[in-house]
C-alpha cells in the first residue's frame, strides 16, 4: 500500500478588510499537514498585485510537519495606498 502523500491545510482568516492607510491589519493562520507523509516548508511566497505590503512571522525555515502536525504563522498587511483587495 502506497502512503499519501503531504497535504498543506490553511485554517485562519485570509483576508484583510478595511484596513486605513498607514495601519496594519494582522491574522494567524494554522498551517496542518493532514497528508501520510512529512511536509517540509521551505519559504512562504507572497506573490501578485501589492504583495509587499504584506509580511510574515511565527515561522522558522525549514519547517517539517509529520501527518497530523500543526504550526502557526502570523501574516501582517500594512495598507499603504486606498484600493480594494
């Protein structure tokens, strides 16, 4: 029988809501492997239009979760212009 293989599952609020500029706005997310295998985080890459206003914390690189293992994360989003998400 083969084992399943990692699967990353994001628990938290992914988005940031009305935030004025110049204020940060803040969520912590559980990252849970509930995969058969070991997940290895390496980096979390925050990608598209106005990513560098976000960051994160919480989480030193690399990070190996067993199946069934959970970590937090901290991600942070500093509103810098007026605009939608």
């Amino acid at each position: 029988m083969e084992t399943a293989p990692p699967n990353l599952v994001v628990i938290g609020n992914t988005s940031f809501y009305a935030t004025d500029v110049g204020y940060m706005d803040s969520s912590s997310w559980v990252l849970v492997n509930d995969g058969g295998a070991d997940l290895v985080i390496t980096d979390v890459d925050i990608a598209g239009a106005d990513s560098y206003a976000f960051s994160v914390s919480g989480l030193s690189f690399p990070t190996t979760l067993a199946p069934g293992q959970e970590t937090s994360l901290n991600v942070y989003f500093v509103a810098e212009h007026l605009g939608t998400a």
